[in-house]
C-alpha cells in the first residue's frame, strides 16, 4: 500500500495510460532542489553544495511518453565555501528518475546523476586534491502548466 498521498507505482503507470497526466508541466523551483557532492583532498574531505537557480518544463503525450528540460545555473552553486569558476560549455545529460506523484496536479522526479568534470573541459587538479566525479542529487517538483 502506498504511503497517504502518494499512488503505487501501477496506479501511476494506469495514470500515464489512461491520459491522467497528459500535458505541460512546469518545475516549481521553490520546493525542488539540486545538490552536488564531490570529494577533495584526496578523497577525505567531501564539497557538498546546493544550486539556487533552476528550471524547466516536462511534456506527457497522451500515450504516456515523457520528456523535457531541467536547466541548473552552474554558477548559482553555493558552496558556502567561496567562488565557482567553470568554463562556458553546455552538454545535455540523460538520466533515469523515479517518478512519483500525489494526485494528477503535482509530479515529482528523483535521481541521482553521476558527471564527469572532464566532459565539460575541467581536467585540471593541483596534486589531484579535487575528484573528477562528482554526484548530482535531484528532487524535481513539477505542476500543471
């Protein structure tokens, strides 16, 4: 049984069948959140940082398919450690989520992504104090358009 609020994973599938969720959905940046977790110095000391700006949108057509855009400002990360320099380079990034929703108004994505600083032109560490990998934590609140 689901918890209150929240519909079981076939009820959800029935949702995208039947057309429930079919429309535009739009990213309420208020209640959604995305985090970055790296390690540093030499792996013993992790960076933790949340980023203030994002948006996006989310299609469902009425036979069930997902898709859309998130976008996260990479200098809004707060590090509350000092300043983030990265260089100008854009790269889209495919994931898998769990998808949850509470009714037919609201939908909610969870994913944790894996990114590679090198993909996007940091190659550079001094004496390899900052990992490569870094994980991006996402809860993405979506509502009707």
């Amino acid at each position: 049984m689901a918890p209150a609020g929240q519909v079981t994973a076939s009820e959800l599938q029935a949702m995208l069948k039947d057309s429930a969720l079919a429309g535009t959905w739009t990213l309420d940046p208020a209640r959604s959140s995305v985090e970055l977790r790296s390690k540093s110095m030499w792996g013993l000391a992790p960076v933790k940082g949340s980023f203030r700006e994002v948006a996006g949108t989310g299609t469902v057509s009425p036979d069930g398919q997902v898709s859309g855009t998130v976008t996260v400002a990479a200098a809004s990360v707060d590090t509350k450690l000092g300043d983030l320099i990265v260089r100008d380079r854009t790269r889209p990034l495919s994931f898998d989520a769990t998808l949850s929703t509470p009714g037919t108004d609201e939908v909610r994505l969870d994913a944790e992504v894996q990114v590679d600083r090198s993909d996007y032109g940091l190659t550079w560490s001094p004496m390899r104090m900052a990992s490569m990998r870094n994980t991006i934590t996402l809860h993405l609140v979506f509502t009707r358009s």
